[in-house]
C-alpha cells in the first residue's frame, strides 16, 4: 500500500483551502459516516492513530470511496499516489476527528 495519498486540489472546493491534501498511514476507507452509518454525500478516510477525515462529495460518495481505495493499493509499498476523481464532484468540506 502507498504511505501517502494525494488529492488534488482541483478536486477540492473548500474555502480557504487551496492546496493538495496528503494523506498518510490510512488504514481504512468506507462510504458514510465514521459511526458506520451509510450515506450517499460523505466518505471517511480513517489513519494509525485512530483520526477520521469525513468529506462530502454529494452524491458520488461510492465512487470517491473507491477511487481513495484505489490509489492506496494502486502502489505497493510506494511512497505516494494520487486519487483520480472521475466523477466530476469536488469535496466541499472536510471534518478532521
């Protein structure tokens, strides 16, 4: 699995933020809220210290789930890889727990 994911930040349209995300140490990736519960809008990217990053990308939330999913195993043992968004949705916000 790569170490660290990148997303671009012209996938991102959250104010004030207008730089790459790099995410490093995820252990886990799902569909819906950090308390398991499904949702359509939201993915939550869960790291090794037990922080959860959720976003909201309506109505794509499978999809970015999943390409998340794909860039972590996409390069083995790599140092980084990017998430291709091809959905057409950007994250309009991010809650770090």
């Amino acid at each position: 699995m790569a170490n660290y994911i990148k997303i671009k930040a012209a996938d991102v349209n959250v104010a004030n933020l207008t730089s790459d995300l790099l995410l490093g140490e995820i252990v886990s990736v799902a569909q819906g809220l950090a308390n398991g519960t499904g949702d359509a809008n939201k993915f939550t990217v869960y790291n090794s210290i037990g922080k959860s990053f959720l976003f909201t990308v309506t109505g794509k939330a499978k999809e970015w789930a999943e390409a998340v999913q794909k860039a972590i195993t996409a390069n083995p043992g790599g140092i980084m890889s990017i998430v291709q968004n091809s959905t057409g949705v950007k994250i309009t916000a991010v809650v770090i727990a």
